[in-house]
C-alpha cells in the first residue's frame, strides 16, 4: 500500500567555480541536493520510490507566472560574461547568476511540473521534487532570494488551467517568506497562501511590512493569504504544532483544497544559520502527515530552502518517509508554544477571524504592542537600517539527536471479526486458533465475571491485537465485538496496568465513561457526543458536547483540530483506542478523517472497536488503517454557536493542564 513518492534530481550547475571575485553563494550549494539524495539512498527510500523524468520547462509555462520582459532578460544570462551576469544581478535582490543557472531554473520549474501531473493524473499518490535554485521569492519580473522563477506559483498556475483544479492550498514551511508567492495570488480566492516564516518585527530578511500577519490578502483573495510572523528565534516543535492546529489546519479543512503543493524548505529546522530555529527534522514527518488527509493525499512537495546540510538531509529524508506511509515518529517533551508564538497566534487569528467561520470566535487583537508596531508608529524605517538589526552575534552551533528509526511492523492491520464477518482486503484476520490461554484466566477473574465465552474469546483476541502492537509485529488492529463499551473499559485496565503505557480514548457517541480509567491520569479521554456531560469534565475526562451530536461535521472538525490534536500531541501515548459507540451518528467521511488523524500519535498503534451492528463501518475504517488518505469533508460551514462555545469553554478550562491548546497571550506582562 505504499504511494510511490517520486522525487528528481537535477544535475547541479558548477556554481561559482569561475574566478574567485564572481559572488558565489555560500550558501545555496550544489551539495544540498547530493547530500539529501545520498540520504534517502542510504536510509533505502531511492528503492520505495519512482524516480520520474526531469525536463525543461517551456516558455509558456514560465508565462504563467513572469513576465515576457523579465523571461528575456533571463534568457541571455548564458552568453554574458561573468562582469556582465554581476551586473545583471545588481537590479534583484540577494540572487546571483551563472551561465547555467537559467538552464537548471528550467529544470527546476520543469521537475515541479512533471511532479504536478504524475499526481493529477493518478499515477502516483504524493512525492517531492529536490530541485534548485528555489523559487518562492522569484516575482513576475524580478529575481530574488536565490530565486530565479517561482516554481510552486507556476505549479499552481498550471494545476489550474491544465487540470481546472479550483482550489489549491500552498503550505510555505520555509523560514523565509516567499513574499513571491503571495504577490502572485493575493486577490486569487482559488489559491491559499500559507506562510510562517523568521520576521523579527521586519528586522529580518526580506523586512517587508507586507509578511506581517495583517496581510490576508486583496479584494476576492483577501483572507486567503495566511502570515505568520516569528518574532522570535529558538522556535520549536511546540510552536509549529500549535500553528497548525490553530491556524492552518482549520481554515484548510474549511477550504478544502482539491491539490497541496508545499514550499518545501528546510531552513526551518535546527541547525540552519539562516533560521535559528530549534525544531527538529522529525517535525517534518508531522507537518506532511497533517496535510495528507487534504485533497486525498494529492500532495507535492517542492523543496525550497535549507542550508545546514545534516538538519536538511534528516528533513528530507522525514518528509520522503511520510509520504511512502511510514509510521510517525513519536514527538517528546513538547513543552507548548512560546509567549511570542501566542501573540502571532492571536494576531492571526484575530486578523482572519472576519474570512473564516472556524476563526468566528477568535478573541480580538491583544492590546498591548506585540508586532511591527514599533516600526509603522516611527514611520517605515529605511531598508538598510532593518538591515542593520540583523542578528551581530554568529549563532552558536546546535547538536541534535538523530531522528529515530521509523520502521513499518511486517502487518499494518489486523482485525478481529465475528465469524460471519469478511475479512477486508490487505488486513490479517487474526486466527480463531489464536492461544487463549494466558489470558483466559485473568479475562474471566478481572473482567467478565458472568460473560458468555464468546465474548470472552473476543475480548482474549482483542488482547492479543494489543501485544503485537506492543511488539510491533501489527501497526494498528480493527475489532467488531458484542459490546464495545465493555470491550473498550477492559481494553484500559489492561493496558493501563503497565508500567509506561499511556492510553489516548477517543469515544465517538454516547455512553458511560466508567471514572476508574481516568483517575490514574495514564488514560486521556476525549468523548464526543451530544450528551451534555459537561461538568463531569476533568483534566483527563474531555466531554465534548454537540448540540446536534456527531452527526454536526463542522463542530465535529473543530474539536478535532483546536482540541483533540493537541491534546493527543501532549498525552504523547503508547496507544490510541478510537471507540464507536452504537447509534452515534457521525458519518462516515467524518469517521475516517478522525482515524486517519489519530495516526499522528502512538507511532500509527490505533486500536478501533466498533459494535457488531456497525458492520458497514468495517470496510471504510479498515481502508484508512491502511493507510488510504480519507475522502474529503467538503467545504465546511460555520460550526453551530453553541458547539463553537462548548469547544471554547473547554479549551479555557484545560489550557492551564495542556498548554498546547493555547492560542492566545495571557494579559498580564
Ligand atoms: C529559498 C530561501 O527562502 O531559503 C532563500 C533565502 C534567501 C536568503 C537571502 N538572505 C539575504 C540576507 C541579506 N543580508
Ligand atoms: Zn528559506
């Protein structure tokens, strides 16, 4: 069931070999490409993948985006001398050129395009395109940061008039603002722009007013350009998670894009001089996971940024197993985000609270002065003076562990099924045969006193779905019993009895939660239904109550996103056991997004009970378990005021325990 994530290489220009006055980049090297490709052959993802042809693009294609002026001037940097080319790159910004580099811009522009149509017409699920120079900061007729043409803008340009994709989400993971991109879309409504990048209250490089958070976009766009400034270096994996469940994700599920292309750079992560930042490269295995249940999986990644050649190579390599299907690697000590990250937070949302229904109750901006007012109060400070501000200090070099080992068990699910129940293609049916003896004895004393035997004999099978996962040999496990309610209360007391196992319940629907499996704090319950058990509600007891129950898609989402993400993120557990109760009235679509996002956790070790009359629901949810993207929710609503204010007062009552549901500064100083 992997997807063949395809990627390219592109012969890499000689860059600067020529006299040593030519400004070569230091930075942007020819070894980026080597060292990440060399990576994904070492850690044998080169064989999972299909490598797809490379070729130039054409004119026309580099139409779509720059101008013909810009495309001609462009076109005779081969045949100037090198004092001519440094004289061409005087009018950009921060880019250098070489007699080749207009040959490898093609190629560049080219591989994303190929990339592009592999993924719409079908041949293969997601990949990535290792391609330079990178593209986000080229605009329509001016070459900058690197940049020579806009790889990703034309990509999307060209996923919309070859394909009539309407709409397409643009991720930009890259420190930097590919302000190039945004120029391109801002007043496209069919276009989601989707920046964080290093800003430092416009200190930092490109120090535009317009990558500020109060830049959503022009006339029919305005709300679809999403800014988030960091203010701050040292951000880490906290702060990108808590961006992504309270920005990102949300409005995205609520566009709902028919295609992701992501602005792949890497200079995100730590170790790259560029950024400063201390997120690690296992975040990159995440944030893929987190847009792979958009656009049915369609996703491509185009590499943009990335300079600190271990911290990229690891990040690559992160990315390219995510999108092959790999289990997630667990996230530690997520410590929650930064004061700065809740004032971007806040901003943010508070500036596209107007443009998004799932903002709709979003607090205001903070009053005090968080973001580039200093500088708009003193007047535009002059360009050279912002630069001037830029970091003295040569940041100190960072160490990090390696990534940890993601390996896929020899079975990815494994289901247990009454015996009139067919066995779903691809899962390994586990055998009547299956020794009930070590358990049999504890079954009967601890758990079911007066049950029939065949319950006991589901429940002892059940229990043996929980120790291969606990030995790896399945990733997750799939059960149609008799009474999921008893099942899912001895499934807790018997993983909760060991020592370091930590249990995320997600109950889908009405039912008692009995109180014994929460007290010992090793279990985290998030119930949702449409009972109203609100005040039951602890630090470990999280009852979601819809006004309309499950059945509502939008509420539903929203307490996906702003709740039980995080949530599940901090509880970091062993396993996670998704529980649908009996008349629950979440539809299907809905079901499966919410198995594919519990993936994120417990290295994909998701255990689902369902009760014996929801037998339709076997098929769907075993197809997510295999790692099948979830089919799309449509474009979401706004959710029921009542539901948006329940999810609210949640969040304010279990902010303090779980800091990752925080999205907004606390007043005091
Ligand atoms: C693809 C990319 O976003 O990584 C390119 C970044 C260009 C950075 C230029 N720095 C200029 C500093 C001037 N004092
Ligand atoms: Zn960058």
């Amino acid at each position: 069931q992997t997807s063949d994530a395809p990627f390219f290489m592109i012969p890499t220009a000689p860059e600067g070999g020529a006299n040593n006055n030519s400004p070569a980049c230091k930075i942007e090297v020819p070894e980026r490409l080597t060292v990440s490709h060399g990576a994904l052959v070492r850690n044998g993802l080169t064989d999972r993948c299909i490598c797809l042809p490379v070729r130039e693009a054409v004119d026309a294609e580099i139409l779509l985006v720059h101008s013909e002026e810009y495309l001609e001037a462009v076109k005779q940097t081969p045949h100037m001398t090198l004092e001519d080319l440094k004289e061409f790159t005087l009018q950009y910004g921060d880019v250098y050129f070489h007699p080749n580099i207009y040959h490898c811009a093609k190629l560049a522009v080219g591989s994303a395009l190929q990339l592009v149509d592999s993924v719409l017409m079908g041949k293969v699920k997601n990949g990535m395109a290792l391609v330079r120079p990178p593209g986000h900061h080229s605009m329509r007729s001016a070459a900058n940061g690197f940049c020579v043409f806009n790889n990703v803008a034309i990509a999307a340009q060209y996923a919309k008039q070859k394909y009539g994709v309407k709409r397409i989400l643009i991720v930009d993971w890259d420190i930097h603002h590919g302000q190039g991109v945004q120029y391109c879309f801002e007043d496209d409504p069919s276009v989601l722009y989707f920046s964080w990048h290093r800003y430092e209250h416009q200190k930092f490089w490109p120090n535009l007013k317009d990558s500020d958070y109060d830049i959503v976009g022009k006339g029919e766009g305005a709300g679809f350009n999403i800014n988030v400034p960091w203010n701050k270096v040292g951000m880490e994996n906290s702060d990108y998670l808590s961006v992504f469940c309270h920005v990102l994700l949300p409005i995205a599920y609520e566009f709902c894009p028919d295609l992701v292309l992501v602005c792949a750079g890497f200079d995100s992560a730590i170790g790259d001089l560029e950024g400063e930042m201390c997120a690690t490269p296992d975040i990159f295995a995440h944030l893929t996971y987190l847009l792979m249940n958009l656009a049915e999986g369609k996703l491509c990644a185009v590499l943009e940024g990335g300079y600190n050649l271990t911290s990229l190579a690891q990040s690559v390599c992160q990315t390219v197993q995510t999108l092959l299907g790999d289990p997630l690697p667990p996230l530690t000590n997520l410590t929650g985000p930064c004061r700065s990250t809740l004032e971007s937070l806040q901003c943010v949302r508070a500036a596209h609270r107007q443009h998004w229904s799932c903002l709709r109750h979003a607090v205001d901006l903070p009053t005090f002065e968080i973001s580039t007012i200093r500088i708009k109060s003193s007047g535009e400070e002059n360009k050279d003076e912002a630069e001037v501000w830029e970091e003295q200090k040569s940041p100190e070099e960072k160490i990090w562990p390696e990534p940890p080992k993601r390996v896929s068990p020899r079975v990815c699910s494994a289901v247990v099924l009454p015996d009139g129940v067919v066995c779903p293609d691809a899962c390994e049916r586990l055998s009547s045969s299956e020794d009930l003896g070590p358990h049999l004895l504890t079954l009967k004393k601890d758990f079911l006193k007066d049950a029939d035997d065949s319950a006991v004999t589901a429940l002892s099978r059940v229990f043996s779905l929980i120790d291969k996962m606990k030995n790896n040999e399945i990733r997750n496990g799939l059960a149609l019993v008799g009474d999921a309610a008893m099942t899912m209360t001895c499934v807790v007391q018997h993983v909760a009895a060991e020592v370091d196992s930590r249990v995320f319940l997600v109950c889908v629907g009405n039912g008692n939660i009995p109180g014994h499996i929460i007290e010992d704090g090793k279990t985290l319950v998030v119930q949702i239904s449409g009972e109203d058990t609100e005040e039951q509600g602890s630090k470990y007891y999280v009852p979601v109550c819809l006004k309309k129950g499950c059945t509502d898609t939008s509420g539903f989402a929203q307490a996906m996103f702003s709740l039980l993400l995080p949530l599940g993120y901090q509880h970091n557990p062993s396993l996670v056991l998704l529980v649908r109760m009996p008349g629950s009235g979440v539809c299907d679509i809905m079901w499966q997004q919410l198995t594919a996002l519990l993936q994120s956790f417990a290295q994909g070790h998701t255990l689902v009970l369902l009760q014996e009359d929801d037998k339709a629901c076997v098929g769907p949810t075993a197809s997510i378990l295999l790692g099948n993207p979830a089919p799309p929710l449509g474009q979401l609503p706004a959710s029921l005021k009542e539901d948006a204010e329940a999810v609210e007062r949640l969040r304010s009552r279990l902010q303090a325990d779980w800091n990752l549901l925080l999205a907004t500064a606390p007043e005091n100083g």
